[in-house]
C-alpha cells in the first residue's frame, strides 16, 4: 500500500530528517517505529500524510506518487489517513462525541458540519468507536473533564470513525502512565487486527515495542537502520539503532 522510494526530507535550515528512505508497507502491518529523539521517527510518520513534505524521492500510496498530487487530491489522500498525535489534539470545550464526529469530515457536508449537523449514521458510527475504546459513557461529557487516557481513546475513536485504511500514531503513549499506555497500545492493536487498518506508531520505549510490533522499523539520524520482524530483534538490535548502549530508561515503558 505504501512504498518509500529514495525518500529524503530537508528543512530550510540545511538539516535532514530523512536521508534516502526505502521501505514498503504492506496492507494490515503492525509497525512499530523506534529511534532516540530526533532520529527521524516523527519525520518518517507524518511525512505519509505529508504535514511534513519530503523534497526528494517518491511516496507512492494505492499505486500513486503522493508528492506529485495538488492539493485536492492530496487532500482526498488524507481522508484515508487516521491520525493520533502525543498530545490528542482535541477542541477541549466541545463534547467526546462532537470531537469523535470531526472524523467524519471528510464525509460530510461543510455547512452542516459548520452548524453541527451530522446524520444519523455518522452519529451512530461515532458512538460504535467510542464503545470499541470503552468509553462510550462519556460521549456527552466536556473533553477536557477526561484523563489524558481517556482523551487519547477519544482520538482513537475520531479516527476510527473516519474509516481510514491507515492509522498513523506519533508518540501516542509518550503523555500517559505505564498502565494507561498499554490500555491505549492493546486498543490500538485490536483495532488493527479486527479491522485489518495498517498501522504504524513511533515508540521510544524498548519493551512496549517489543510486545506490540509485529515488525519494527529502526531510525537513526533521518536514515532506516533496521527493519525487520520483531522475532527477530535483540538488545544487540537496539544497540545499534540507538548507537550506544541500552539503559535502564529505554527499556521501561510501561509495567
């Protein structure tokens, strides 16, 4: 589904998020992304939908180079990409369900989704997401009166209702408690598995990645260094991504 050919992202500043990305995504993957700060993990992740644009190579989605499309199209793209941010990106002061209904934008007419007037169907949708993350009994309740739990499935459930065939999550456990993060993370991969949603996530933490992932991609320094099963990975597999030795606060993610 998703093909990076020589990929290469340079900023106005001179420095390179990526550096020459080669990688094929196949249709229903669980990928885990993983790196240190400033590996390029986030680059890699948001240029898919491009909210960052790569300035060399190719980006081919469903067969199409996605770096030549204009803004409708690209916009069109977009609608089949789910997006979960670290820091959930809700409008606090609007309801659960309000917020889990923008994902179906796409899908709706702009002056009723203005005034708030989502079908039937919509709204139906948007409160089968909110039981799938198990927190349909706060549909009416204020964004902000959530946990940051709550209000990351609240961001799972908006792009679940935007019926993506790809999922994108930048750091989405980076915010919550250890048990919290696997609570989101095992939501995340029951989503995939039932749904069969492509899905790629940027983790930092060593063990979260090895639970999850079916296979783990490695940054460093805007380049893939490992890409591979997660069958496959050891401590020695993490050493080299990271370019040193493991401590103790790479490890622990979540208990």
């Amino acid at each position: 589904m998703i093909e990076f050919k020589n990929v290469s992202l340079t900023y106005p500043n001179g420095h390179q998020g990526l550096k020459n990305v080669n990688l094929k995504i196949n249709d229903g993957e669980f990928i885990v992304v993983v790196g240190l700060s400033g590996a390029g993990k986030s680059t890699l992740i948001r240029s898919i939908n491009q909210l960052v644009k790569p300035t060399e190579g190719e980006l081919i989605i469903d067969g199409v180079d996605t770096l030549k499309l204009n803004d409708r199209k690209l916009k069109d793209t977009r609608k089949n990409i789910g997006m979960i941010f670290q820091s959930y990106n809700l409008v606090k002061r609007m309801s659960v369900l309000r917020n889990v209904l923008t994902g179906s934008l796409g899908r709706t007419n702009t002056l009723k989704s203005m005034l708030g007037l989502f079908s039937k169907e919509d709204i139906n949708l948007a409160m089968t997401s909110l039981a799938r993350v198990g927190i349909e009994d706060k549909a009416y309740r204020r964004a902000d009166q959530l946990s940051g739990g709550q209000q990351q499935r609240v961001s799972i459930a908006r792009a679940l209702t935007q019926q993506p065939k790809v999922i994108l999550a930048d750091e989405p456990v980076a915010s919550l408690d250890p048990p919290t993060s696997h609570v989101v993370m095992k939501d995340l991969k029951k989503i995939n598995k039932e749904d069969g949603i492509t899905t790629l996530i940027n983790l930092h933490f060593i063990d979260m990645a090895m639970e999850y992932a079916d296979r783990i991609i490695g940054m460093r320094e805007g380049e893939v260094v490992f890409d591979g099963p997660a069958s496959e990975v050891s401590e020695k597999t993490f050493e080299e991504i990271y370019g040193r030795p493991i401590k103790e606060d790479d490890i622990i993610g979540a208990e």
